[in-house]
C-alpha cells in the first residue's frame, strides 16, 4: 500500500508504519487511517485539509484528523519514534461529513442532487428521488443522508469512481466475489442484540389512524410522523452481522458486494484493508478483514 502525497510524490516506505483502508456502506463510503513515521517531510505535508491517494487503487482522500505522539511503541536506536496518526476521508463526499454553514431542504429531489447540494463532487450510479430531505443550519449532512437511505431500505458503496445506490435485498441477487466451501469465519449469533437494536416504527395517516410497518416480532417501537406503510417496512430491513472474517489482501472486494460461505450468500457490511509495516524488525503483512451480515425484516 503507497501513499501519494499531494505533491505528487510518493510517500518513501520505511516512513509507512501501517495503513487501513475502510469501505463501508455509508454515505461517506471510504476512509484511510495510518500510522507515519515523523519527520520533516511528513509533518509538513500530512496536515488537516491536505489530500493524499493511494497509488494502486487511485482512491482519493482528505485528510481530517492528525494526531501527533512523541511516544510510541517503535523504537529507533535508543529513542523513542514519534509518530503521526492520520485519519482522512474519501474525497469526493468529505464535505458531506462537516457541518453546514446553511440549510439544505429539498423536495422530491435525487441523491445525486442532495450530495451537490452538501458539497459533494460524486457521480451517483442507479440515482434515485428522495421524497423530503432537510439538513438545517449546523446540521451533519451524512447523518441526513444515512436517514433517507433507511426510509428507502437502500445503502452507498463506491468503488472509487463513482458512488452506488442500492436495494440492500439487491446485494444478495450479485454474483459473489468470492465464494467458500467451508465456513472458517468468527460466527455472531444474538436474537437478543437484534431485537433492542432493530427497531418498528409506526405512523399515523390523513385519517388519523395508526399505520405500523414490520410488527411480526416484538422490538423497540418509534414514531415516524408523515410515513406511509412502504416506508416504515423499508425502515425495519436492515443488514444485521453475522460473521467476521479475515483472509489474504483483497482490496478489491469491498462494501456492497457479497461473499458466499457454504452456499448462503452474506454482504460485505465493512471492509477492512490492512498493511502493517514490520517496523522493529518484524515481517511486514497486508491481509483484509470483512464484516458480514444477513439480511434482517
């Protein structure tokens, strides 16, 4: 994994302690972290508000967050190495995840429309109208987003070009990017978790009668004013996890596709690509950790 500077130049590796590039289905769908080396060169050019890219992949981050420790675990001759913690976000959809200045309401509006309108600079892939949308003043745009994106029972994922909206039931219609004979994953199995988690909602329509969604089971019930019956059933679909799972570095199997373990089909609900350096010595390893999940109604 090579990190490319915003000067074009790329970042020397004996700097890269380790990296971590995060796809998730979420309105801003990629973030990177990692761990430099200090020194001159890093200090000046991994600064909040800078960008950075990774070389193969291409993607494009902003970076948000530097933390500076004098003190870490590596060890350079007698001294302690300080090092830099970055956390940068995927850059087209960065601004999604400020806080705004001003208002943004909007009307039977598209996606793609709602993302420019927060200040993004993504193409939308299979866009789609959203009935009312209201981000106020000093209001995070992405927590919006992540809203009609549940009243629609849908999600986002990217694949670092342009970003996707899709039905979460439509994921598990894909062909599989990788598929398993036998189930060697971390399993998470809690009826329990689910039914505190995974709420019903409930609304009330221009008669004045009660409107519900999915009450088959017994869960939290919420409120949901101005809703029709679909929205409210969309409202309760969600990807529930199931199992955990680390294998060889795959980065291009990320959020939004799906893998199939002894022939059931799970979505990738986070991806984790890693690189760990070997600093003190040891071995340097990249490998990718996914999150799975079934779907829930």
């Amino acid at each position: 994994m090579q990190i490319i500077l915003s000067s074009g130049v790329a970042l020397h590796g004996d700097l890269l302690l380790s990296a971590c590039l995060h796809s998730d289905l979420a309105p801003v769908p990629m973030t990177l972290e990692a761990i430099v080396r200090a020194s001159d060169e890093t200090i000046a050019a991994l600064k909040q508000g800078e960008k950075i890219s990774l070389a193969s992949e291409g993607y494009e981050f902003r970076i948000v967050q530097v933390k500076r420790n004098k003190a870490s675990p590596n060890v350079q001759g007698d001294d302690m190495v300080a090092v830099l913690h970055i956390v940068a976000l995927f850059e087209p959809c960065h601004q999604i995840a400020f806080r705004r200045k001003t208002a943004v309401i909007k009307e039977g509006a598209t996606l793609g429309s709602i993302y420019g309108a927060c200040g993004a600079r993504v193409k939308i892939n299979a866009d789609y109208s959203i009935a009312r949308f209201a981000c106020l003043a000093g209001g995070v745009p992405s927590y919006e987003i992540a809203k009609v994106l549940q009243e629609e029972g849908g999600a986002i994922y990217t694949d670092g070009r342009e970003v996707t909206f899709t039905r979460l039931q439509d994921i598990f219609k894909q062909e599989p990017i990788l598929s398993l004979e036998y189930d060697t994953t971390e399993n998470i199995e809690s009826g329990f978790m689910e039914r505190h988690e995974v709420p019903s909602f409930f609304s009330i329509d221009a008669a004045g009668a009660f409107v519900y969604g999915n009450s088959s089971k017994v869960r939290v019930i919420g409120y949901q004013p101005r809703t029709d019956v679909r929205v409210l059933w969309n409202m309760t679909r969600t990807l529930v996890q199931k199992k955990i799972m680390t294998t060889d570095y795959l980065p291009a199997a990320n959020a939004g596709r799906a893998i199939e373990i002894e022939r059931v089909k799970y979505a990738i609900i986070t991806a984790a690509h890693a690189f760990e350096g070997g600093s003190d010595g040891g071995d340097s390893r990249m490998y990718t950790k996914f999150w799975l999940g079934a779907m829930e109604e």
